[in-house]
C-alpha cells in the first residue's frame, strides 16, 4: 500500500463507468480519482472549491438527484468556463456558480455533506485559517472536508500531504485521512474536531 511519509494511504477508489460520448471520456486522472473518492450519493449536497472549467462539477451533477452543488471560484472566467460547460446541470438547480474567494463566501443558512477542493494551493501553502473558519461554518453535521493535489514528484506529494494535515490539526479539524491514487495523486479528508 502506497505511503506518504510514514502514514499509510487509503488504496484508490472503484473506477466510475465510462460513458461512450460524456465528458468522463476526457476527465484528467486527478479530477476523475476525486469524484471517485468523493462517492456522491444522490441527495448529497457539495461544496466545490474552486472548480475551474466545471469538470468534477459535470461528473458530480450527472449523479445527483435530489442533491445540489454550489461551486465557488474567485475567478469570473472560471465560473463562466464552468457555466458554458454545464447549462443543463445550472438550469436543472443541480449546480449553483458563485464568484467568491474562499475566504470571503459565507454560506448563510446552508451546510454541505462534502466540501471539496482539488489542486487549491491555499491548505498546504498558507496557514489558511480564514479559509477554514469558512468551511467550518458551511460543514453539515458529520460531513467531510476532501483535498486532493496532483504534484510533480512523489517528493513534493509527502511535503504537500504533511503540511495538509498540519494545517488542519491547527484549524481544529480531526486527524485527516490521507489518501493516494499514485505516488504524485495524493488527498486528505476530515471532519470537524
């Protein structure tokens, strides 16, 4: 079993089906390992971290029913990428879009079963306690903060990994979970302390 430093790595989950002509034909490794991890039930409801084009927003919403998922990004660009790529899931109310940094968006009443972020260098870069004060406050009872990271080396997954954990032991989050699809696919995931 794949290791990060000296903790031992959850093994990668199932592959998800293939679907001849739908956007899982063109899905990166790391997009596609994460929405597999995340396990989407259908009336879960998500939060995406900075979701770029609206890749994973695509893959999740094609599993939702009765389910939403609210993706944020701090760029205009990215939203309106993730907007073109889903009109059926926006319309549908399965996908909401919400220009906002992170550390600014404030969930109101809401609260999400799982909070995800892929390649969101803010958890292993900075101590991100606003950040996490935010997730905190949007995290359902029992619900789960996923990261997952692509790196360039299996060097740069165990510095990544380590500081993850670091920094969420500090932001009063539970011993996180680490995960591995590869030696440079790496992830974590916790819950509240």
């Amino acid at each position: 079993m794949p290791c990060v430093g000296a903790l031992p790595l959850t093994p990668r989950a199932p592959s998800l089906p293939a679907r001849s002509g739908s956007v899982r034909d063109v899905v990166s490794k790391r997009i596609r390992w994460a929405v597999e991890t995340l396990a989407v039930e259908p009336g879960d409801r998500l939060l995406e971290i900075g979701g770029g084009p609206g890749v994973a927003a695509a893959l999740i919403c094609e599993q939702l029913e009765r389910g939403r998922l609210l993706l944020i990004d701090r760029s205009a660009t990215a939203i309106e990428r993730t907007r073109r790529r889903n009109p059926g899931h926006v319309a549908s109310g399965r996908l909401a879009l919400e220009t906002v940094d992170l550390a600014d968006f404030e969930p109101g009443e809401a609260r999400f079963d799982k909070v995800f972020a892929v390649n969101v260098n803010v958890f292993w870069t900075t101590p991100a306690t606003e950040e996490l004060a935010c997730i905190r406050r949007a995290l359902a009872h029992d619900a789960s903060l996923f990261l997952f990271y692509e790196t360039p080396s299996a060097a740069r997954a165990r510095q990544v990994a380590g500081r993850v954990a670091d920094v969420l032991r500090a932001n009063r989050f539970a011993e996180p979970q680490l995960l591995s699809r590869s030696a440079t696919l790496v992830g974590s995931v916790s819950r509240l302390a």
